[in-house]
C-alpha cells in the first residue's frame, strides 16, 4: 500500500485502513471541514505503529478530547479509518499543539521517527492492553471530506509564464524584419 518514505499512493486514497499502535502525541487542528461542510477543530494524534514510524490519525472533535479518560499514551490502539492525502492549504497558525492544516510534514523536525504521507480519518478505535479492558472507544467520528481536484494555487502564474514566453518567442522571430524609423542623412 504506502510507506514512510513515499507519498500516498492515488489508488490508496480513500480506501478503508487499519493501523495498530500507540498515541505519542495530540495536536489541534482548527478551522477542518468534513463531509457535510461543517468547520469544526479536530483532535489529530500521531500514531507510532513500529518503533520507527507513525502516521496522523484525526480522532474527532477537539471538544471532545477529554470524553475517553481510559486512554493513555501508553496504551496499544487499533485503528480502523481511511487514509487521505496531506492537505496543502493550511487553515490557521502552526505552532507546538497546533497543526496549521494535516500534513506530517510539519512534525518533521518535532520528532524522531519516520512520518507517512497522508493521515487517517477513524472511524473506530479499540483498545489493546491487557491493563485496561479491551474495547471501542467511543466518541462522534468526522465524516470523510469530499476531495477535489481543482486547479492548484497560482495557476494563473502558469499560464502568464508560457504567454510571456510565446510573446517573447515572437518578438525574436519578428525582429530580424523590423526597420525602425528612417533618419535622413543631411548632406
């Protein structure tokens, strides 16, 4: 499927994921629109699945962070979700307990490990601890954004390049045949 070292592959996009390890931290994430349009503050952990590697799973609602106390850090997690691509327009300020938009990119000098591409939406979580009885943790999920294809920013920067360059192209090709004004010589 993917990797910690590569980008999420397009086929992999939306598709149903199941990822088991430990929260190793939690992050604030303002300003998200799910499914049915609602802008909410999401609670987005990263997951350490090996010793080396984790990925950002999107919990559910920042207000609701504090509603499954059973949950530690230290504590193994299942997570069933869909796995989506990074966003690319960030939605607030970053800083330490909050993410400008969900792309791992920005944790890359916060912590050790290897970060994958893309986060996972979850959609059921379930304890695996032999501590703490094993069980779904329950909470309002976020619904799947829709995902778009639109043109990406600037484009319009694009295409002013290639007419430049065409109106440039013309001018070197048109210029041998130009004659500019004629001087009369005095005699």
């Amino acid at each position: 499927m993917t990797n910690a070292t590569g980008i999420v592959p397009p086929e992999s996009i939306a598709k149903s994921v199941t990822v088991t390890g430990h929260y190793i931290a939690t992050y604030r994430a303002p300003n998200q629109i799910d499914g049915q349009g609602a802008v909410a503050d999401w609670e987005v952990a990263l997951l350490e699945n090996t010793p080396s590697t984790a990925i950002l799973v999107v919990r559910g609602l920042w207000s609701e962070r504090l509603t499954s106390p059973a949950i530690a850090m230290a504590n193994k997690v299942t997570v069933t979700g869909i796995l989506m691509p990074h966003q690319n327009d960030d939605r607030a300020a970053n800083s330490d307990n909050q993410l400008s938009r969900l792309d791992s990119a920005l944790l890359t000098s916060r912590v050790d490990t290897q970060l994958y591409d893309g986060f996972v939406i979850a959609q059921n979580e379930k304890l695996r601890n032999e501590e703490v009885p094993s069980g779904s943790i329950e909470r309002t999920r976020i619904s799947q954004p829709v995902l778009s294809n639109g043109v990406p920013g600037f484009y319009w920067q694009h295409i002013s390049y290639v007419v430049v360059w065409w109106f440039m192209a013309a001018m070197v090709l048109w210029l041998p045949f130009y004659r500019g004004p004629r001087k009369e010589k005095l005699e």
